[in-house]
C-alpha cells in the first residue's frame, strides 16, 4: 500500500508504508487511520474511474484531493483522468477491431477440420459429424466479425458442441 508524507498541504514523498517505516509493526491491512493522522500521512490512490472509449489515466506529480473537507484523512492522487484526442480515439478502434479480427479468425481456424467433406460424410467417415450445419452457422458468425470487426462485439458466437455417430 502507497502512503504519502505531506506537510502543509504538500506532498513531500510517496512509497510503500512499509518502506517509509521500516521500524514499525503494522497490522496485515497496513497502518490505520489513527497512524495515518499522527504521522502527517495520507492514504495514496492510483486509480481514478474513466470512460475507457474517450479517456485515459496519466501518470502526474502526486496531489491532495479534498473529498471531503470534514474529514482529517483526505487523499492523494498520482494520476489525472485525460480526454483522448479524436485521433488518439480511432488509434484505439482500429486496435479494438483489429485484436476482434484476429480473435474471429483463430476461431475460425480451429474449427476448420469441420469442412473437410470427409469428416461429415458417412460413406466416408465412421464415425462421422452428425451437425455440421451448427458449426456452418457458426463460422459464418466468425467470418462476419473477421470481415467486418466490430470496435466492441456484443456477443461473441459460442462453439456448438462435437455430435458424432455412433457407428
């Protein structure tokens, strides 16, 4: 856990508590709120929620952020919620797409032993696929997001299931 020693509402360094107190014994959850007051300590978050499709976290210089002013255990802040730009934005997609194209296509790839004629011909085959019309269907599911990859796939087609004959 990131503690941070402030002194007049500055931040004058951030590290692990342990580090900052190598003689003290703390309790398995770290050091309390009490110990945190006594020490000019505040608790260190580097996480802040953001809207991942237009913006991004960016490292900053440690910060002291009121949230509430009635409180004596406030927060500090090592990251900063940045607006990506429109270019930064469609970099992201193409990934998205690109990362979705290559998902669809290894699954593709894995089921391309099911249009081998033979495997579903039972004059050829014993035993054989008895379904391969699902795994047709299927496929076709794949192909679409291959061909035309989505930012995000809403739902990702499941694998129908091997049913073999039993001769």
């Amino acid at each position: 856990m990131l503690i941070a020693k402030v002194e007049n509402g500055v931040v004058l360094s951030v590290a692990d508590y342990q580090t900052m107190f190598p003689d003290t014994s703390f309790a398995p959850s770290g050091p309390n709120d009490s110990f945190m007051v006594e020490n000019s300590c505040m608790y260190v978050n580097v996480f802040l929620p953001y809207d991942s499709a237009t913006q991004c976290l960016e490292s900053v210089p440690p910060y002291i952020q009121i949230d509430d002013p009635e409180k004596p255990l406030n927060w500090v802040y090592t990251v900063a919620v940045i607006e990506l730009t429109p270019a930064q934005i469609e970099q992201r997609n193409e990934s998205l797409r690109a990362a979705n194209k290559s998902q669809a296509s290894f699954l593709l790839q894995k089921t391309d032993w099911t249009t081998i004629p033979d495997v579903s011909d039972p004059l050829i085959s014993n035993p054989y696929l008895t379904n391969p019309s699902e795994f047709a269907g299927y496929r076709n599911q794949l192909r679409q997001i291959a061909v035309n990859p989505a930012v995000v796939v809403d739902a990702w087609p499941v694998a129908p299931v091997e049913i073999w004959s039993n001769l």
